[in-house]
C-alpha cells in the first residue's frame, strides 16, 4: 500500500535510521509544500573507538552495537524535536549498500517501528544520502548538477538531474579515495579510519617533498585507480625508515610488513619527515580528485559541482576544488562538515525528498530486505 503523496507531502515528519557501517545515526525531518526540508534534530553514535583495537570496522560488532544504540538515539532525536513517536509520518531506513548485517539492524527497527506505529517504511540508498546531503546546508545547490561522491567504499563522478536522476560518468576500478586513505594512513601507523589523522599530519607537511602516482590522471575518461598509491607509499615508507637508520646506527632498518598494520619503524621516524609523506599522499590524492572533477564539469557543460561523502570533509580538497572552481565559475557545494560522514540527517532527507518528488512511495510493507552491493544508478 502506498502513501498517497498529492496530500500528505506537506508538514510530513520522517524518521531517518542510519546503521550501515560503524555509525548509528537517527534523524527526524519536517517536509514543506515547496523547498527542502527542515532537520528538526539528529543524533549519532560512532562506533570508531570500539573499532580501533582492531584496525578496522568488525561486523559483528557493528551489528550488535547498532542494536545497543538505535533506540536511545531515536528517543533522544525525539526529545530534542519535542516531538512524539505517534506524530512520525515515515520511518526511512538504509537499505544498503554496506554490511549485511549492520543493514539488518537498521532496517529490523524501521519496519518493527512502523509496524508498531501503524505507519509506512521507506528504504533509502545510502550514497543517495550522502548525494543530497548538501541540502541541508545554509547554502543547498540546485540540480542539475556534477557530483563528486568520495566516501570510505565508494568513488564516483555523477551527473544528477534531480532526485532519482543519478547517471555515472566514472568510478574508481579499484580503491575508493577514503581507501587511499585510510590504507595510507595505516602504513603510517595512523590507526583507524586513518582519513581525517593523515589530514590532520599533512597539514605540517610538505606536499612535493615525494613525488607519487596519480594513476589516470592524462586519461580523459572520468574512472579513477588509487590502489597503486599505498604500494608507492610503503615503498617511500620503507626508504625513509631505511635510510634514517643507515643514517644514525648503521644498523639495518626492521623489515616492514607489507600487507598488516604499518610500515615498521615508520612512527619512530621524525615528526617532520612523517607529516610530508602524509602531505605527499594526500596531495597524490586531492589533485586527482580536483582534475577529474574539473574533466567532469567541462564534459557536461554543467557549472554546479557537489562534494558528498566522508572524503568531502577534507580540507586540502575543499581549498583546492575552490579555487580551481572560482577561476572557472563554477558554484561548489559541500554538505555541512559534521553531515560529510555518516548520519541519520541524510537518510531522513533522501527518504523525504524521494517522497516528496514522487520518485518513491512508503509502503505498509514491513518484510525487509536489505542490498548490501547496491549501484546507485540502478535506482
Ligand atoms: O562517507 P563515510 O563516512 O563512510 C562511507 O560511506 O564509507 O566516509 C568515511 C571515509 C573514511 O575513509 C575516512 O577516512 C574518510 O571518509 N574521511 C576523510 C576525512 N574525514 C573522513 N578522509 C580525508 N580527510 C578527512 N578529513
Ligand atoms: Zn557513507
């Protein structure tokens, strides 16, 4: 059964639920009869520090964490709105793509949820959430425009029309650039996710003190390839911790390991020689990012660009797609720096817009699935 969106559309209150990786997010919007809608409140519960003893998100740890927290967490966005359970018009959910059994946790709740409540359930695209996330920013584009979606698992250069309307003009073949990342941000000893602590290095850095791949960067197609990239930065790793040895023992430098944890030695070294690597690497990164966003624009003729994903908070990257965009007029959009990760924020507005466009209805359906490979442009 579905909503009939001609009336209902107007002052509708949906509950968003976030669970498909390692932070649980619930959010409540406020739909209007034109414009975007309103975020009434959202909480989130990150999952990082549960995570970091062992280097990486476990999923079976993220399913029964989510469990923990998804209900706390709604009734906290519930007494910061000053609303009521009853009052929710839809609950909204991910529905993938992203762990399996996170997914489930999301997904179980919504539909029990809107079982309970008598109300209709939506499932909602993950990185259609973080797409549409910089509509709750204080300065929200319009469509149509380029999307640069750079998250932990997924990299890709979109044309959107409108919601719904996702075309892909390029993706990654291999690495996301939040992968580049964090493997980076590994060899280094940086922990995990090492994305905003090799930012956060890279800021007292050299950014040509080592010169490193930018796969794909002279090819005029808009795919992208950054697994070479942490190979190249443990080879440089290795070098530096080599030669700081030979430098001041003579004594070998210890072996690295090349797939598990970091490069050896590479935190002994100093301070100064660490940061340019990581400004070496994100420079790596960044510049292939700016140029092939730069392709993507020219391409489609379009002058909008929006940066969406986890990646999107990165500082270098904002300054430089600034700058190269302000010389060539083009407008960029960000989501609000908090919203750049995972939240509950995005997936309430992609399920209210989705409804208020009419490209989805909620349904009384409450037997879930989840997608955890989902392809955006299959929507
Ligand atoms: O979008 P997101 O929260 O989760 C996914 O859907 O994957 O993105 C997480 C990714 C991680 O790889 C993280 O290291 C990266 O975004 N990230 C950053 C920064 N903040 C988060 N990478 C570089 N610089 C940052 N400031
Ligand atoms: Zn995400």
């Amino acid at each position: 059964m579905g909503v009939n969106l001609g009336f209902v559309v107007n002052n509708m209150l949906v509950l968003g639920i976030e669970s498909s990786c390692d932070e649980t997010g619930v959010a409540l919007v406020q739909t209007h009869a034109r414009g975007v809608p309103t975020l009434l409140a959202h909480a989130l519960y990150s999952q990082i520090a549960m995570h970091q003893d062992f280097g990486g998100v476990v999923p079976e740890l993220a399913s029964r964490d989510h469990i923990r927290r998804v209900l706390p967490l709604t009734q906290e966005v519930l007494d910061a709105s000053g609303k009521r359970l009853a009052e929710v018009d839809v609950v909204a959910y991910t529905r993938g793509p992203g762990l399996a059994g996170a997914l489930l946790v999301g997904a179980g709740v919504a539909c029990a949820l809107g079982a309970a409540l008598g109300k209709p359930v939506l499932g909602v695209h993950h990185l259609e959430g973080h797409l549409l996330s910089p509509f709750l920013s204080a300065d929200p584009p319009e469509f149509p425009f380029v999307a640069l979606l750079v998250s932990g698992g997924h990299t890709q250069l979109m044309r959107v029309d409108g919601v719904g309307q996702y075309a892909i003009l390029g993706e990654t073949i291999d690495d996301a650039a939040g992968e580049a990342f964090d493997k980076s941000a590994k060899l280094m000893g940086l922990g995990y996710p090492g994305g905003p602590a090799l930012a956060h290095m890279a800021e007292a850095g050299n950014p040509a003190a080592y010169a490193l791949p930018r796969p794909l960067l002279r090819s005029d197609n808009l795919d992208f390839s950054f697994a070479g990239l942490k190979t190249a930065v443990l080879v440089q790793a290795q070098r530096m911790v080599a030669a700081q040895a030979a430098l001041h023992s003579g004594v070998p430098a210890p072996k690295a390991q090349a797939n598990h944890g970091s490069s050896a030695g590479f935190e002994l070294l100093p301070l100064e020689l660490r940061a340019d690597l990581a400004a070496s690497t994100q420079a790596a990164i960044v510049e292939v990012l700016v140029k092939k966003s730069l392709i993507a624009l020219k391409q489609t003729g379009l002058n909008r660009l929006v940066v969406a994903g986890g990646v999107g908070a990165n500082r270098s990257l904002r300054t430089q797609l600034n700058a190269a965009c302000a010389k060539r007029n083009i407008r960029v959009h960000y989501p609000e720096l908090h919203l750049c990760t995972d939240n509950g924020a995005m997936i309430a507005l992609a399920g209210a817009m989705r409804l208020q466009s009419g490209v989805q209805q909620a349904t009384m359906r409450y037997a879930f699935d989840v997608k955890p490979r989902w392809p955006l442009d299959s929507l």
